[in-house]
C-alpha cells in the first residue's frame, strides 16, 4: 500500500517576538498561512521493521536528522508500530529558507503515516505530536491561515487571507534560525506589528491592509546579516509587488501580488538577482 501526501511551504504574513523565555525559547505571535509551492511524500510500507529516506534532492539529510524520519520514528516508538516505511521526498520547497519545508514534509508525514498505519488519529493529536519535532511543524499538519502564539504551538484558525499570487524568491544563502533568534534582542525592538490589525485586514478580505500591515521583527537580524536580502526586498518593491517582506527568518522573500499581468514582469525581473523564483498561488 502506498499513501500520497503534499506539504506546502508557509508564509508568515506577520511575525512578533515578545520576549525570551525561562525555557529558552521565545514567546511569538504570528499569522501564517499556506502557499502552492510544495513537496511531495509518497510513503509505501516495508515487511521489514525500518525507516527509509530517499529524495531526488541531493542536499538534504536522508537518516535520523530528516524531520519526516523522526516523525516516523515519533509515530512508531509512541504507538508500537513494528511496520517499517520508505518516504521518498519529492523536494520542491528550498532549504533553510523561512518556508518551513522540513516542517511540512514532517507535518505531511505525521498525517500520511496516520492512515498507512490505519492509527485513527484526530488532528489535535497530530498536532501535540507535530509541537514535540518543531514549532512549526503544528500549523503545517492543518494548514489554512492562522494565529499562532507561545513558541509558535499554539493555534487559532482564522479566515483564509485573500485571494492572490505570491512571488517568492531566495537569495543563494541558507539562513540559521538559532542565529537569528539568538542574536535578536526581543527587549530593544522598536516597532511591533500587529495580530490584531492583520487579522481584522484578513477577515475583511481587505488585500491593500493585509498588504499594509505586513511585519516581521526578524528582519532588523537578518538583513544586518545579509544585506542581499534587503537588496532582494527593495527590488520586489520596485517592480510593483504590492506586499513585500521577508518570510521567517529568511533569507527568502515574498511578494503579494493582486493582479497576474504584474506577475510576470516581477518574476523576470528578480531572476536576475537570483535563480529561486516562484510565482504561486494563496492557498485558501
């Protein structure tokens, strides 16, 4: 038997950081939503009791550091599963971009295992499962448009964001996220954006406010970091993406775009800054 699942890559449309907690982790709020840039993950069942990895890509671990594995391994050690399992990972989503693609490729995981295995299991278990591989990898097992907040585990559906297309293009950089949020200050930023604003933008089906209202707090990291982003960010705006900020931690950067004649010519003219372009649909 063969179980089929997509993994879309998600935008964060705002991202706070409050502070830093006791735990080490830092309290957050964010609005996330899901885009049609995907990876794919056949999963076939194995007779024998193992774990297999395999993808076209070639820069991506294949043994126990793959999020997909260890969800596999989370489901087989928590529930007593003795069938084994090969995931072959059809890669789409860049790596170490703010897109979340690890975390989505686990998230699909958690959810194409929970049939092959016949394990019964609601979306809230997957997503309790989903908080212990990755603060992400939650909102990617339901996906949608929402709020999340603590470390990014907690999560309130909202409506979906208006429909439009999404140009996202990364700079040929990987980005730590435990260097950027290991060199924010959450204490001395100047400016907040606000859940509250974007979520009342989204639920008018307001696209010019969600567009005004776009922010994230990494960015005064990762741009002092690498300037190439910002260089990326100001040419978006220039050719007329409408929203423009910076996903994640980075080092990819979106733009929101309402109407498709103006896709193409910023799809274009960001090719030549980078060779990772991607126009996209929302997804609602």
């Amino acid at each position: 038997m063969k179980m089929y699942e997509k993994a879309p890559a998600k935008i964060n449309l705002m991202l706070d950081v409050l502070h830093k907690r006791p735990d080490g982790f830092h309290e957050v709020e964010m609005i996330m939503t899901m885009v049609d840039l995907a990876d794919r993950l056949e999963m076939s069942e194995l007779r024998r009791d193992t774990i297999i990895i395999s993808s076209q890509a070639g820069y991506i671990p294949l043994d126990e550091k793959n999020l997909a594995f260890q969800a596999a391994k989370l489901l087989k050690d928590r529930y007593g599963v003795e069938q084994g399992v090969h995931i072959h990972l059809d890669k789409k989503i860049p790596v170490a971009a703010g897109l979340a693609g690890g975390s989505s490729d686990a998230a699909a995981a958690l959810r194409g295992l929970n049939r092959l295995w016949q394990l019964g299991l609601p979306g809230e278990e997957l997503q309790e499962l989903g908080a212990e591989l990755g603060s992400d990898v939650p909102f990617c097992v339901t996906g949608g448009t929402a709020l999340a907040t603590g470390r990014g585990e907690r999560l309130t559906p909202i409506a979906s964001m208006p429909q439009c297309w999404v140009v996202l293009a990364k700079p040929p950089i990987n980005v730590s996220t435990a260097e950027v949020y290991g060199k924010l200050r959450a204490d001395r930023i100047a400016v907040h954006p606000s859940a509250r604003l974007m979520r009342e933008a989204i639920e008018a089906g307001d696209f010019q406010a969600v567009c005004g209202r776009l922010g994230n707090v990494l960015e005064e990291v990762t741009l002092k970091l690498h300037p190439e982003v910002q260089q990326l960010k100001e040419a978006m705006i220039r050719l007329g993406a409408e929203g423009v900020l910076m996903s994640g931690s980075g080092p990819t950067v979106f733009g929101l775009v309402s109407k498709q004649s103006k896709v193409a010519r910023i799809y274009n003219g960001l090719r030549g800054f980078c060779k990772e372009v991607y126009a996209v649909r929302s997804l609602t």
